[in-house]
C-alpha cells in the first residue's frame, strides 16, 4: 500500500483538475513522478483521461450539427465529472484505478 503522502498527491492530481484542468495535474505529476511510481501511474491515468475527453468533446461537437451532439457534450460533462471524483476517491485509498473508456496513449 502506497504511503499516506502518495495517495494524497495522487488524489490532488485529480482534484486540482477542477480549477486547472491542464496545468496544476501536469506540474505535480512532473514534480513528482520519479518519487513514486504510484503518483507516476495515476498522473499518466490522468492525462489519458484529459486526451480523450478532449476527443470526445470535439466529436461531440461536430456531432451539435446532427442535434444528438447537444446531449452527448451533457453527458460527457456529467461523466467526466463524476470519474474525475471516483478516481480521486480511489486513488486516496490506494488503488490503481483504471478509468474506464479512456485511450491508453501514455
């Protein structure tokens, strides 16, 4: 089980990612990649994660023209939403958290 401080970092990777979706997850994970391979895993989870929300988003809105983007962009914001919270939940409890339906490029 990873320590105490690991998992808290782990975790502000993705809670950070509500005030700065790009920025702040990056600079920890690059602070503190080399220190643990557990915040490695889950930094790399993480922008996985904002890859391919951000494919998604985009599909989704060239989809708005076809009017079935509309809803696709509610229900990528509200899933997105809620995967960040369960992988930050996860993460502080010390697992290896697999977010689901995300491209595995990192």
């Amino acid at each position: 089980m990873p320590e105490k401080d690991e998992r808290v970092i782990a975790m502000l990777i993705y809670l950070i990612s509500f005030f700065t979706a790009f920025l702040g997850p990056i600079i920890i994970w690059l602070i503190k990649k080399d220190d643990s391979e557990f915040i490695d895993y889950h930094g790399r989870e993480y922008l996985n994660f904002l890859i391919s929300i951000t494919v998604y988003g985009i599909i989704s809105f060239i989809l708005i023209f076809v009017l079935i983007g509309i809803v696709l962009l509610i229900i990528l914001g509200i899933g997105s939403f809620i995967l960040t919270i369960v992988a930050a939940i996860k993460s502080y409890e010390g697992e290896k958290y697999r977010i689901p339906l995300i491209f595995r490029i990192l």
